[in-house]
C-alpha cells in the first residue's frame, strides 16, 4: 500500500485507545506469569512471580529473533534465577501451549455458532478448506513420513532393550533419558496441580484480556469504530490464527489475515485493514520489546551484562544438546 497514506492514516489515528490496549496487555502478561507458576508449582518449586514476569517476558523477545526459540529462552532463564530444570520447565510450557490452543478453538467453535451467518463462510473458505486441501495433498507423504518414523523408533527402541545394559552407562543415553523423564515429569503438572480453579480463572482471564486488548484498538481508526465487542472477538481469533505461523511474532501473517478478515466480513478496504493491523499488531510488539529489554536488565542486574548474552547462549546450546 501507499506509505504516505498509511503515514496520514497513523497520524490521525487515536492513540489513547492504543494505550488502553497496551495496559490489557500488561495485565494479561501478569496474568499468564501467575498461571505459569500454578503450573511448576507441582514440581515443588515456587519461583518469585518477579521472575516469572521477567522470565515470560524475555521470551517474548527472543521470539522476535526466532519463531518459538522464546519458550526454551524463558525456561532457560527461569532455571538460571530460579534452579529448577530446564527439561521440567519445558514441560509446563508444553502444557500452557496446549491449553491456549484449545482456549482459541473453543473461542472459535463459540463464535462460528454464535454467528455463522457472518463468520462461518470466512472461517470455512479461508481455514477449513484450505486446511483439509493442505492435508489432502500432503496425506501421501505424511503417511510415508509416519511409517519411516514409526520403523526408525522401532528400531531404536529394540536396540535399547537388548543393549541397555552396556549403553546405559553412556552420557549421551543419560542425558537423553533424563530430559525426557524430565519433560513428562512437566507434563504431568496438570494432574497433580491442586489449584486448579485459580489456573481456570487466569485461563479465562488472560483470554478476556486478549479480547478486550483487540477490541478497544477498533476505535483508534474512523474506519474500524463501528465494530461491535463480538467483532473483536473475531479478530481476536483470525489474528490468534496469523500469530501461530511460524514466523517471528506472527510478523506478516498478522496483517494479511486480519486485512483479509475485515475486507471480505465487513468491506473495510485491504489498505484501512492493513492501517488497524499495523496499529494493533506494532503497538503490541512495541511494548514486548520494551518490556522483554527491561526484563532482561532487570532479572540479571547482578550479573555482567556483557557477559549476559554469553551465559544464556551456553544455557540455549545445553537445552539444545538436551533435546537433540
């Protein structure tokens, strides 16, 4: 699009309704650090929720580097301040993702019957269809890849029960069988957890968040403000679905789903579309990166911050070790 007309439409814009999105999602950062240690909890550890906090929040900005690397990076840095394993703690990251998962399509699966007149056709002819294309073509050679994975795990496994005896002693095979009784170790913390209502509440809480943090942004642009609560929850979903592409912060994939969201169900122009995404999804990225600069600070003042970067990517490289 033309970036004069996007530099006047910004110029315009009414930026206090942006902030007001920024402290939602502030309060849903603090949230989800809460429901982070309901979770390690179980593993009889307490870590500070200061730490937690920071620890989140580093991760949010190794993740502009990389796509994912941010949830290894806050495990790494919660073990460093908080000594608690790093395969542990990436079990109870596993859990929390799959449990965000399942929040957004059970917000989707709500939406689509609350309104399938207006959201049904987008969602069928731009995720449903497209998805089950996607597998249908790749169904061939998924199932090829399944089998030559399930042979070669065959064969692994049946070489480990008849030589375990002699390779057990190995570091390589102990460090292997430590990281995976220590990831199912993490896992299991959604059994054993005892607060189970207060993990709900910040469940339900960190969505609502979410929610109300996409919604106020509609009436920072002339273009958007007509936009009902109910419509923010559908570009809460459609971006949801931009975020989880495997690309630095949903950087991209964000802007094209919610432009083309709000063109074909409402008729707002790509290029105004693409004005409330840049909006929405650089004011959000703004303050990750400036509180995840901060946390990153703050968690090791008492270290070398020129050393810092060296400590994290011996602690990166070991994780990885640990998982290959």
């Amino acid at each position: 699009m033309s970036l004069e007309a996007l530099a006047n439409d910004l110029k315009h814009a009414r930026y206090s309704w942006v902030v007001l999105s920024l402290i939602f999602a502030l309060i849903a950062y603090v949230s989800r650090a809460m429901r982070w240690r309901l979770i390690i909890e179980p593993l009889n550890y307490k870590p500070g929720l200061r730490n937690t906090f920071f620890a989140l929040m580093v991760g949010y900005l190794a993740n502009f580097a990389f796509p994912r690397i941010g949830e290894i990076t806050r495990c790494a840095t919660l073990s460093k301040k908080e000594k608690i394993p790093v395969d542990r703690l990436i079990g109870t990251v596993i859990v929390e993702r799959a449990i965000d998962l399942i929040s957004l399509l059970i917000i989707l699966v709500v939406l689509v019957v609350l309104r399938f007149d207006t959201f049904g056709t987008f969602f069928s002819e731009n995720v449903f269809i497209p998805l089950g294309n996607k597998i249908s073509s790749t169904l061939d050679f998924t199932w090829l890849a399944w089998t030559i994975t399930a042979i070669t795990l065959s064969v692994i496994l049946t070489f480990y029960i008849i030589f375990r005896r002699r390779i057990a002693h190995l570091h390589l095979v102990t460090k292997i069988s430590d990281l995976v009784r220590g990831v199912l170790e993490g896992l299991k913390t959604i059994y054993k957890m005892k607060k189970r209502w207060q993990f709900i509440f910040h469940t339900v809480f960190i969505w609502l968040m979410y929610w109300m943090m996409t919604w106020v942004v509609v009436f920072a642009l002339p273009s958007t403000s007509q936009l009902t609560i109910i419509d923010g929850l559908f570009i809460l979903v459609i971006g949801g679905l931009g975020m989880s592409a495997p690309v630095q912060s949903g950087i991209g994939a964000f802007h094209w789903i919610v432009s083309r969201g709000l063109f074909i169900v409402y008729g707002i122009p790509i290029e105004k579309g693409l004005v409330f995404a840049t909006i929405s999804h650089e004011s959000q990225s703004l303050l990750a990166i400036a509180l995840g600069i901060m946390s990153f600070i703050l968690i090791f003042k008492k270290r070398s911050i020129i050393n810092l970067p060296v400590e994290i990517s011996r602690e990166l490289e070991e994780t990885e070790t640990k998982t290959a």
